[in-house]
C-alpha cells in the first residue's frame, strides 16, 4: 500500500478536487483509491505498480495539492481544518466515475 501525505486537503472540498484530478488519471481497471480528509492522506491499495503511484501522485498535484508518498505505512490522524475533517475515509472508483460519498460541509 502507497500512502500519499496531503498536508494542504482540509476538507471535503479539497478531497473532491483531488477525487476529479484522479478519476481523469486513466488509472488501470480495478485500482481503487482511498482519500482519508481526517488523516490528510491518499492511499493507493495492494501492491500498485510504480507508474500506477505515478499517476495519483501527478493527479493530487495537477488538483493544486502537495504529495509526499510514503510506502507501506500509516501516519496517525491529524487534527483541525475543517468541521468535516473528522468525517470517514471514502473510496473512489476511478474506472466508474462515481464515488461512493459521504455528505460535507464543503463539498
């Protein structure tokens, strides 16, 4: 598992910029990418492949946002932003469009 720091996405709008970046990666079938706002991270499940990495790393970028990608770990949560900072990770299907959603202040 990829772990990208994204020290600057504070809420849920930040998130759904990031979640539009991505899901026009072109990403491989079947990669699913996991945006945690409470944490600050974007995380690429399994064992992606390098130019897979590449490609969210590029997307949070082209979305505005800095990613510091770290490999095979976890950081903890960090805390304050926004009120909807607190909120559950949500999974994004790239290949569909369509993300499964949680509702937020900011989005």
């Amino acid at each position: 598992m990829v772990h990208f720091n994204v020290p600057d996405m504070t809420c849920g709008g930040c998130a759904q910029r990031i979640r539009r970046a991505i899901a026009q990666a072109q990403l491989p079938a079947g990669v699913e990418v996991e945006i945690d706002v409470a944490a600050r991270q974007v995380s690429v499940p399994g064992q992606a492949e390098d130019d897979t990495v590449e490609l969210v790393r590029s997307a949070i970028e082209r979305a505005g946002y800095k990613a510091d990608a770290l490999v095979g770990t976890s950081s903890g949560r960090t805390t304050g932003g926004c009120c909807c900072a607190s909120r559950s990770t949500t999974s994004v299907d790239v290949n569909q469009g369509a993300a499964n959603r949680t509702s937020s202040c900011c989005s």
